[in-house]
C-alpha cells in the first residue's frame, strides 16, 4: 500500500469561525480526511503578528477545536494542535528564516493586504516574518498539500521557496507543498462583494449563530445598488446574496437568477430565502457544537492527545533537519 499523502492546515485564533472558513478551507479539510493523513494545527504564534494582547488566545483555541469538530474533523484520525505546544516550530523557523530575503518577505501581496487593511505603520519583523513560520508549520509534518482560501495562496509559494532552497542547500528533506482551493476560495463578506469574508472586519456570519442572528445579518447585506425597489432588475453577477445562493441553494440558482434579473424577485425575499437556507444547513453544526460546549474535558483531551502525537512527527523530521544541517 502507498503511503496516505500528508495535509497540513490551520487557521488563527483570532474569532469564531465563519462561512468562508468553512467553504473556503474547512469543507475540504473534512472532504480530504479518508484519504490523506490530516494535520490541524491553531496557529496562536500567528495571531501574536496582528494583536499583542495575547488574553483571548486560549478561549479562541478552545473555540476553534470545537468548529472544527462540529464542522466535521474527527481528532483521532486528523490531530488538532497548537503551534505553541509543539517547541519544533520555532526552531525550524528560525533555521528558515536564513534562507529567504528580507525583500522577498517585504514583497509577500498577503501581508501588504494586511498591513493596508489594519492600517499598520511599522510592521515588526515577527509579522514579515509570517509566512515563514507558516512554512515551518507546513514542512515540519512535511506536509504535500495544503487546503487554503486564495488569500493564503502567496505564503504556500514561499514554503514552496523555502523548501527548495533547503533541500538544495543541504540535501532533499522536504517535499514542495501545494495549495488546494475550493470552488469558492475567496467567499464575500456582508459589505460587499470585493471584500473577503473576515473575522477581523466584522463582515462575517459565524457557523454559531443563531437563526436570529443570521436574519439580522442578511437584512444588511449590501446587494446591487441599482436595484432599488423590488421590481427593479438587478444583477446577481455584482451580487453577493447571489454568491451565497449558489453555494447553498444550488437546486434554486436559475429561479433565483431569472428572478433577479426580471425585478421579480426583491432584494428581501431574496435575503429570507438566503438566511432559511442557511438556517438550515448550520442546524447539525449548531446542535453539535453546544454538546461539546457542554463538555469542555473532551476538547482538553483532543488538544492534549494532538500535541503528543504531533510533537512525535515534529520530533522526526528535526532529527532529519539536524542530520541533513550536520548540527549537533
Ligand atoms: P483574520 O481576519 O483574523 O485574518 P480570517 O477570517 O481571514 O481571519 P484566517 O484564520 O486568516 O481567517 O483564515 C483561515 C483559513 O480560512 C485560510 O485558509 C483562509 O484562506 C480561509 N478563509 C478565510 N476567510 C475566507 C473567505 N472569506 N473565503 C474563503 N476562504 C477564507
Ligand atoms: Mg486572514
């Protein structure tokens, strides 16, 4: 039998989990599950590059193992860790960080979005360092692919740098990772639909939120500012109701779609028929989740029993990174 390729992805804890987080990255985590081995890692070293107070961290980890398992992810074949427990992170990071530029890091699109987006003024050199962290994250599993949103797609290039320039240098440890996308990689947020979905810019419907909460959201989404009153036709092309529809009621996009264009259908009817659905399709994750949430022991366990294994594989591929570097 072949060996089961390796998946290695995580994401910050930075928030609750939201729809991108799962159509972007999460569905396909839980898709890959038979037949690659899984990594998850929460990537708390990461959430230190865009907010020093680090008193959420733990709350947010323990908040995102529970997404994750509601969404799908079963601990025992694929570990959950944290970045912060496994000590081999920061070493290969610091090994790698003298093997890419500081030019080419200035140069990385992901964290000049970022920089912009948060208004940054100073970047600290831990945040230009981000992707290379993210590299040791990815190789120290030696991880071949790595199911992301598009925004993450320019840091899975520079693992990909990194790994070549250290098998070049010192001998092939590592393999060359890539990125895996979803049909829906880069899901709008409820401001309109050029911004991405994100915890960080309060444009998001989290997996947890109640009926209620999802109705509110959507009254707000901004949808074709030319459509004014419901007869008005729109265009679902500019729409991001429209991009929630055909993600989640596909057997209804061409009704939706003719409807829209026709003045038919009016922005309002169309945003309840949005949050049913969506009602709906979160009912398994929101009953899911408040059992787990009743039962915190049980993510301390899957956390404690991630660690142990994953600081195992991590051990392994540092005794080949010390073998290949001829240190110690
Ligand atoms: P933050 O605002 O704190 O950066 P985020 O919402 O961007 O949070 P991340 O933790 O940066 O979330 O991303 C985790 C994973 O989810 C990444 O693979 C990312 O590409 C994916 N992802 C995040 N938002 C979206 C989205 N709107 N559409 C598709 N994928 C997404
Ligand atoms: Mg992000």
């Amino acid at each position: 039998m072949t060996r089961a390729k390796t998946i290695l992805s995580g994401m910050r804890p930075t928030g609750k989990l939201h729809l991108g987080h799962l159509v972007g990255a999460l569905e396909n985590w839980v898709a890959l599950q038979g037949e690659y081995a899984n990594y998850h890692l929460i990537a708390d070293y990461h959430a230190l590059t865009t907010d020093l107070d680090s008193s959420g961290i733990e709350g947010n980890s323990f908040d995102m193992v529970i997404d994750w398992v509601a969404a799908g992810i079963d601990p025992v074949r694929s570990p959950i860790f944290r970045q912060s427990q496994v000590k081999e992170h920061t070493e290969l990071h610091l090994l790698f960080s003298m093997l890419i530029t500081a030019a080419r890091l200035e140069r990385n699109p992901a964290v000049k979005d970022q920089v912009r987006d948060l208004h940054i003024e100073n970047i600290t050199y831990g945040h230009l360092g981000y992707p290379v962290l993210q590299a040791a994250d990815i190789l120290l599993y030696k991880g071949e692919l790595v199911p992301v949103g598009e925004d993450q797609v320019p840091h899975v290039e520079i693992a990909r740098e990194i790994a070549r320039r250290f098998n070049a240098q010192y001998g092939t440890v590592f393999p060359e990772p890539e990125p895996k996308l979803t049909r829906f990689a880069r899901l709008p947020g409820l401001d309109g639909v050029d911004r991405k979905m994100s915890k960080s810019a309060g444009n998001s419907i989290l997996l947890s939120d109640q009926p209620d909460q999802i109705q509110a959201k959507l009254r707000t989404a901004v949808t074709d500012p030319q459509k004014v009153r419901r007869n008005d036709p729109g265009r679902p092309e500019i729409c991001l109701v429209f991009k929630y529809h055909q993600r989640f009621s596909p057997g209804e996009v061409s009704e939706i779609e003719s409807g829209c264009r026709s003045g038919a259908l009016g922005c309002v009817e169309c945003k309840k028929r949005i949050a049913a659905r969506l009602t709906d399709v979160l009912a398994p994750f929101r009953e899911k989740r408040a059992e787990l949430e009743a039962n915190p022991g049980i993510i301390r366990d899957i956390l404690a029993d991630g660690e142990q294994r994953a600081r195992a594989r991590a051990r392994m591929t540092m005794g080949e990174v010390h073998s290949a570097m001829k240190l110690g």
